[in-house]
C-alpha cells in the first residue's frame, strides 16, 4: 500500500501499472462505505482487461486512511469532488483521467465532471446516485438496523478497524438526517462534456434505475447498462459484465483520444 498527503490528510492507495501504451489512467472512487481493500481484485482485473493504470484510493477517514479533522456535513461528496479530488489529481500528477465510481463515488464522480468539464476524459458511474429516493431511506434504514442485529459490524471492522462505528454513522446519519433529505446533484449533469457509461443493477436495494434513467435524459449519448439479476454493487453480482462493459467503453476512449 502506498500513501498520499491530501488536504493534510495521509490517504492510502495502490497503484497498478498500465500493460498498453496509449491508455488512459483509470480512477476507481468507492461506495460510502468502502475503501481500498473492499474492491477486492477487481481494480487488478480491471488494469488486466484495459491495459490501463489504474489508482484505487480511500478517502479520508476509511481504511486506512486518516479522517477529516472536521464532522461530517451533508455535502460530504462536494467537498470529495471539488477539493479533494483535484487535489489528488494535481500529487499525483494525472491531467486527463478516466472516473469510475461506485454508489457515493459515482456521485462523487459526477460533481467533479459537471465542476471541471474540462478535465475527465470519461465517466463510468456504478449505481450512482443524484437524488434521495424512499427506496433509499429504506435500504439505509435496514442497513441501520442490520447494524445491531447482525454481524455487519464485524465485517466492516475487517476494512475500517477501530473507525468502523463512526464510518458507519457518518453514512447512515447523514442520510437518513432531514438536512439531507433534498440533496440533488442533477444541475452538475448538463455542464458534462465527456462520454458516459451509467451502470445498475435492476434488483439494486438503495435505488431505483431512475437514477441512471435521469443521467441520459440530462445527457444524450450516456450509454445505460441497467443489469439483471445485480443488486447495489454491480462489479461484484455481475463482474464479468462490467468489466467487458469499462474494457469497451474506456477502448472506445483511447481509440478517439490516442488515433
């Protein structure tokens, strides 16, 4: 694992080399409850099926990553995409990138396309969101009473370690708090000048495809996979499928940009 200083905060990522020349870099941005190690192989998988680099990273405050000195406040991902971001982006040195986020990091993602329209070469979102919807509220919900009825927290502590009870209450708070209940990110939609893929689970359990239905309706030309028999992590209920999915998509890319 390696480190980074962002926002004075000590980020860990991996980094896996490009095996192509002419590739983009590939950016993977997880869930609200993720981090490095919960994408498992799939970022490896990934850079083999691409021939890209691909950098997986946790944000402040998961894995092992250091927290943000501040409380979490409801526009937790602007703040990911407007000031984090471009700043891991400037460390690290990538000027073009490819986004691929899942769930938060999808919203993530799309904030930071509709902020700087100039800079991602393409967007892949997993399971996205752009609004709050009930089906949302209910999946939170569950997962808030998993919390005490199950073993959820001893798997997350396997990622989170001894921050796994506040990561957990950073998501379920902030989205089941009534300040957070009109959260819509749909106005960074327009501004997106770069090609989308928009990917979903048709039996996801925190959303319906409204979400990715809104994405194409706000940007002609987003290409939607919406995937049978896949719930809310689509890269692990269909793996297969979204890996051919981002090799097609991000091969489409390099053959316009590198020509």
């Amino acid at each position: 694992m390696k480190h980074v200083t962002v926002a004075g905060c000590r980020l860990e990522y991996r980094d896996f080399p490009a095996t192509a020349d002419d590739r983009p870099t590939l950016l993977l941005l997880h869930e609200g409850l993720g981090c490095v190690a919960m994408w498992r192989h799939f970022p490896e998988k990934l850079a083999a099926a691409t021939g890209c680099r691909v950098i997986v990273w946790s944000r402040a405050g998961y894995g092992g990553s250091q927290p943000w000195p501040e409380p979490r406040q409801p526009d937790y991902m602007h703040r990911e995409a407007q000031q984090a971001l471009p700043e891991l982006l400037a460390v690290l040195g990538i000027e073009r990138p490819v986004l691929i986020g899942h769930s938060d990091g999808g919203s993530i993602a799309l904030i930071f396309a509709g902020s700087f329209p100039e800079v991602p070469l393409g967007i892949a979102v997993l399971a996205p969101h752009e609004f709050v919807e009930e089906v949302t509220l209910a999946g939170i919900r569950a997962a808030r009473a998993a919390w005490t009825t199950t073993d959820l927290a001893q798997k997350l502590a396997r990622y989170h370690h001894t921050r796994t009870e506040q990561v957990f209450r950073d998501w379920n708070d902030t989205w089941l708090s009534p300040a957070f209940r009109d959260w819509n990110i749909e106005d960074y939609l327009p501004p997106i000048a770069c090609p989308v893929l928009a990917i979903q689970g048709v039996d996801d359990e925190y959303a319906t495809l409204r979400q990715i239905e809104v994405i194409a309706e706000r940007l002609p030309g987003t290409r939607l996979l919406a995937l049978p028999a896949c719930g809310h992590t689509p890269q692990r209920d269909q793996e297969a499928v979204v890996l051919a999915a981002l090799r097609e998509f991000v091969g489409q890319l390099a053959a316009t940009i590198f020509q």
